[in-house]
C-alpha cells in the first residue's frame, strides 16, 4: 500500500507510519514467507529467517530511507546532537512535534512505559538467552545489572524518571556488558550510527512523537495493538474484558457460543482500529499490554520449570490447562505469542547444548494447545523451528548456485566425452593395424561409456532442488488437513493462520498422535 502511495506520490508520515507499524507487528508475531517461526539470527552465518533475514534487512532499510526523506533534521535544533549520540528518545523536540525518527532501540519491551527491570524481565530476547525463567537466570539478569552499574531499586522505578546519567549511559553498558552473556544483539553497535545523515543505522528502531501527549516505537504500538486484540481494552490484572457469561454457555449451543465470541473479537478489532488513531485510547491500552505479557512469562516459566515441554517424534509440544492465565490464551494470536516465545528459548537451549539447529538446520517445531474448558475444546497452534533460510530471497540465489553446479557439470560431462571419443579413435586406429574387426564390442563401449556418468549427474540434478524447494517450511496446515482424514477427530479450521485449529477436548490425544508421524517443516 505504502509503495502504490508513493508512486501516486501521496505518502505522508502517518501513511508511513502505519506501514512501519504494520512491518514491526509482522517481526513480533513471527510472520515470514516461510509461514509462522520463531525468529532466529543464524550468528555463525551472518544471516537469520523471516524478519531476521534477508527479507526485513532490506524492508526496514528502505524504511529507514524513508523516514529521512520525510523527516529531514533539524539543524538548528540541539537535540539532534543528542539523537545521534545514541540515546533512546522518550520526548518530543517540542509541543508541535509528530515527526518519527530513528533510535538504537535495545531488544526490551515497552520500555518506555514500564521500569528497566520489568522491560528486561519481560523480553522474550532476554528470556531465551538469560533464561530468566529459573532462579540461575533471574541471578544472571541481576548480575549484568549490579555490572552495569545498575542497582535493584534504580531500575525498579519508572524508566522515565530514572537518573538522567544513567539512561545517556545505558546503551554504553548495554554494549560493554553484552557479549559477556551472549547478548551481542541485543542493542545497536557504535558503527551504525552513521554520522552523516546517509548513515545505514542498521538495526535502529523507529519512534514517532505526538507533542508533549506521548512517545512510543514502532514496536510499542505494535505490542499494545495486538493486546487490545487478544484481550480487550478493559482487561486489567485479574480478568479479561468482556468475558462470555456463564449463563450464555448454559443456556447457548457451542455454535452460540462461538458466534458470542466472534463478536467480542469484533469489537476488539474496533478498539485497536480507533487506538490506531487516537494517541489517548493507544495509551490507555499499555496495561492491558503489561497484564498480557505479564501472562505470558508467568506461563511460559511454569511450562518449562514444571517440565511439561514433550519431545515427540517430530515437535515439541506442552498444554496450557491450569492456571489463572489459561483464558488469556483463548485467542489465537495470544497463544501464538506464547509458543514463539518458549520455541526462542528452545532454539537457544539447542545451540547451546550442540552448536546447531536440530532436524539439519530447521530447528524443532512446536505444538501448544490451550484448554477452552467452557466449550471443551482445545486451540492448537504449530510454529516452526526457526531454522531454514529466508525463502523468497534466497532461493533466488540457491536458483543461481544449482545453475553454476549444473553448468560446471555439463562442462565436465563434455570434456568428458570428447576424452571418450579420443579413446575409442585410438583403439579403433590400433584394431585396424591389427587386422582385427571389433564392431560389436566397439558398439558396446559406446552405449557403456555414453551412460557413464549420466545417472549420477541427473540424480544430482533432482536430489539439490529436493534439498532446497520448501526448506524450512511450517506446514502444520497440511498436517492438520491429512490428520483430520485419517482419524476423523472432531477439528473446526476456520483461523487466517493455516497453522491453527480448535480440537474437541475427547479427540486431543488422538489428533497429537497421528499429526507427530507427519512431516510439519520442510
């Protein structure tokens, strides 16, 4: 939309904004042309999946490109020294002002809004590779702290009122500290900031302004928009907004029930379409996002220390059936967050334990179900591992490298049999000196010698586009599918995402059982 605006030339910032918005909210819920994956950077190759690849490099680029062109600095103003010299921005440069800018965002969430400690906590970067759901790595994440310079109670208050010498010296910290912990992405290295106004500033964030009323990122927006849809505007710390009555499931079949809760979603989807809008209501939502996230690191700390993490055949799964939070992740998109944010922490715990990715590279899958005690069903959401490349782009590349192989290989197979036929010349030119008349074995070594080679060359031929075509792949969707053949279990797929199907409670077992014999990444 953004690119058909520019060529009428009718972009504006608030069109570009939402597209920047709409591209962070992809990143966070894992969305990439291989289908739902955690997003993992592939350090010893320099190159990641999804967002982290290829792909969102060259999207988040041209954004950055555009942001500069919309929003020229100010050179006159003092505070454009102060952005370049890397410090996360939390106020507008005056009461007029909704420019958006570039900033080294670190990988915390909300951070503005929350205290350093609860940014950090609640990170699902922070979570996979401090390991912050266990005792060690809550004393990890403290540890880097009291390094940084950092004391419980300073980073327990509010970000925004915390010492103003402290929050210059963050990023400084955060870049000394980091690879201590194997946190080396974790904020925007000193080379990115790019001096000149043409500066990459790869890996920067985006920020945008609306007067003294408020700052946010990118990933801000993204982060509150997507709670307002999963669990109401008015969810607080104990309940959901607008949870459906128990006196509608008693008095209702489970087809009023679902239409019900079609129409909560509904208005959801209008809240966060007024929120979109309307810098108060988008503010008014940050503690529903907090109470969300909060959730989802209470249940994904239980998951894992209670060890309720399976290893079948060919996923992972776990159950999300007890708790308080169990409704919270009664939307799909909510129990989306949640099994990316365990399968990060899984794709860690695997290269660190044996330097690799398992499955040649894709990672492990994983299967999370959460129990809808109400109707009995489960909802069953399956990403992918975070392994394989970045599809769309690089199978351009991997097209070029079979086409080099293929070509090399058909220059040998010539000089080959230009090798033969000098061969065959000689012992012909020996058998006539010789009297000798050997047209039938001469035939013989024709045929022989013309097959020779060819069979190995044309299975190498079908076996490196088997290797490549769909690598990494999540095809949880066709799983389902042939799952729901054979079995006859009783699923309802009537999700956006091909990824995710509600199953009757009676039929889990079952459903698990088949779907683990199946191919679910490719």
């Amino acid at each position: 939309m953004y690119s058909l605006a520019s060529e009428l030339g009718r972009e504006d910032n608030d069109l570009l904004w939402l597209t920047i918005v709409g591209v962070t909210s992809m990143e966070l819920y894992g969305r990439s042309s291989a289908g739902i994956a955690v997003p993992v950077r592939n350090s010893d190759r320099g190159q990641g999946n999804g967002w982290m690849g290829v792909r969102g490099a060259r999207i988040r680029q041209l954004l950055r490109d555009e942001v500069r062109r919309l929003n020229p600095p100010d050179v006159n103003s003092s505070r454009t020294s102060a952005e370049n010299s890397g410090i996360i921005p939390t106020t507008a440069r005056s009461p007029e002002d909704t420019s958006i800018r570039l900033s080294p965002e670190p990988k915390f969430l909300l951070i503005r809004h929350w205290s350093l400690y609860d940014s950090m906590l609640h990170s699902p970067y922070l979570f996979a590779r401090l390991k912050t759901w266990s005792e060690t790595g809550l004393k990890r994440l403290h540890k880097l702290l009291a390094k940084m310079g950092v004391s419980l109670v300073q980073c327990k208050q509010s970000y925004t009122h915390m010492d103003m010498m402290l929050k210059r010296e963050l990023r400084a910290k955060l870049l000394k500290y980091a690879s201590l912990y194997n946190l080396d992405d974790m904020v925007p290295a000193v080379d990115t900031d790019g001096r000149d106004r043409a500066g990459a500033k790869d890996g920067w964030g985006f920020v945008r302004s609306w007067g003294w009323r408020a700052t946010l990122s990118a990933q801000d927006v993204g982060v509150v928009i997507g709670a307002l849809l999963e669990v109401g505007k008015h969810a607080d710390g104990t309940e959901l907004a607008h949870p459906i009555k128990d006196s509608q499931i008693e008095e209702g079949n489970d087809e009023d029930i679902v239409n019900a809760q079609s129409e909560e979603w509904v208005s959801r989807f209008w809240e966060a379409y007024d929120a979109l809008e309307n810098i108060d209501d988008l503010k008014s939502g940050l503690p529903t996002a907090q109470f969300l996230h909060r959730a989802i690191y209470r249940t994904g700390t239980s998951l894992i220390n209670k060890k309720q993490i399976k290893h079948l055949r060919a996923f992972r799964m776990c159950v999300v059936k007890e708790g308080p939070d169990v409704p919270v992740f009664g939307h799909p998109a909510a129990l989306t967050k949640l099994a990316l944010w365990i399968g990060e922490a899984l794709v860690e715990q695997e290269k660190d334990a044996t330097g690799r990715l398992s499955h040649g590279g894709r990672g492990t899958p994983l299967v999370v179900a959460s129990l809808n005690d109400k109707r009995g069903v489960y909802l069953v959401v399956g990403t992918g591992g975070g392994g394989g490349p970045d599809s769309t782009f690089l199978d351009r590349e991997a097209a070029k490298k079979r086409q080099a192989a293929k070509d090399e290989r058909a220059k040998r197979k010539e000089e080959s049999r230009r090798n033969q036929e000098k061969i065959r010349e000689e012992k012909k030119a020996a058998r006539r000196a010789a009297g000798q008349d050997d047209e039938d074995d001469d035939e013989l070594d024709t045929e022989s010698e013309a097959s020779d080679g060819t069979d190995s060359d044309e299975a190498e031929d079908e076996d490196e586009p088997a290797r490549d075509r769909g690598y990494g792949l999540n095809r949880f969707g066709s799983a389902f599918q042939e799952v729901v053949a054979e079995t006859n279990a009783r699923v309802r797929i009537d999700s956006f995402e091909h990824c995710v199907v509600e199953v009757k409670k009676e039929d889990l077992g079952a459903f698990l059982e088949s779907l683990s014999m199946k191919a679910v990444v490719g």
